[in-house]
C-alpha cells in the first residue's frame, strides 16, 4: 500500500475513534486542524487532492490546529514545493495570498521561501502573489527574522526579473 494512502487509511481509522469534528467548519481533521485536502497537499498527491476538490470540498479551508492557525492547503503544497498541486489549487480558486493568523501572517510565498523551494518561489511570483519591491515594505510580514529564506526569495525575485528583462531586450534587438 502507498504511503499516502496508508497515511490517509490512519488518519480516518482515528478519527472514527475519536469522532471529533471541528466547530468552525464541520470537517473532520487531525491534531494538527488539517483536513485530508491540507494531507494530500502537503504530499503533493495531485489525484487525492483532484478528488477531494471534486467532492466539493473548500480549497481554501484553514487549519486550526494549535500550530497551523489559518494554514491552507496552499502553503502546504508550496512549503513541499509541489507545483502541480499549487496549479490545481489555484486553478480551483485558492487564494495565493492567504495569510496565517497570528502575529506573522505568513503566505504561501513565506511557507515556499522558508524551505528555498526555487521553482515554488518562482511560480508563486509568476502567478500573481505579493512581493513588495522593498523587503522592508511593512506590507508583507514578517519581519526577516521571522522568515531568514524571505530574504534568499528576494534575491531569487531579482534573478528572476532580471533574466526576463535579458530576454526581453534581447528579442528587442534581434527584432530591430
């Protein structure tokens, strides 16, 4: 049996023994507030979290669990640095800027740049999220120290950029 189904198995096999149901939205989740869409994010199993969404449930759910307040499945799929199930969630409405709740407020693009997911990064960016100009910009918490890979993403961002404005020149002036 994979392990994503066996994990997926466990975690239904106890939460049949506790029979525990969240408050807030009536889903059943673990110990840590995350439902089976924030499991099957967090380990990048496209058809799981295909299935679940087709089931109708939230892409957007939030976590309540006493270490993952406002946790979505998107900062999950970004923290493992899983693009194709960050596709699907977008694809289906997540929002790209979501923040945690508490005094950081972290984002998707804080979860992906935490763990220096390159490619996560990059399609966070690539497709709309926020990242002020300045690093400074009191806008985006938290603070560097909250996040250290916060600042190794804006060095990324800077690369990034700079490639397609080279490329772009360089189009221009082969054109001309």
């Amino acid at each position: 049996m994979p392990v994503v189904e066996e994990h997926t198995l466990l975690f239904r096999r106890t939460l049949s023994r506790r029979r525990s149901l969240s408050s807030r939205s009536g889903l059943d989740r673990d110990d840590r507030g995350w439902t089976l869409l924030h499991i099957g994010a967090r380990k990048g199993d496209l058809k799981e979290v295909k299935r679940l969404l087709n089931d109708g449930m939230d892409v957007n759910v939030s976590a309540w669990g006493p270490k993952s307040k406002g946790v979505t499945p998107l900062h999950l799929a970004a923290e493992g640095g899983h693009l194709e199930v960050m596709d699907e969630l977008l694809e289906r409405g997540a929002n790209i800027d979501a923040r945690t709740k508490g005094a950081c407020g972290w984002t998707p693009l804080h979860s992906a740049a935490k763990e220096r997911r390159k490619e996560a990064v990059k399609f966070l960016i690539e497709n709309g999220a926020f990242l002020a100009d300045d690093i400074n910009d009191s806008r985006f918490n938290p603070p560097l120290h909250y996040c250290p890979g916060l600042e190794w993403a804006y060095d990324e961002v800077k690369r990034f950029r700079h490639e397609s404005s080279s490329v772009g020149s360089a189009s221009y002036s082969s054109e001309s």
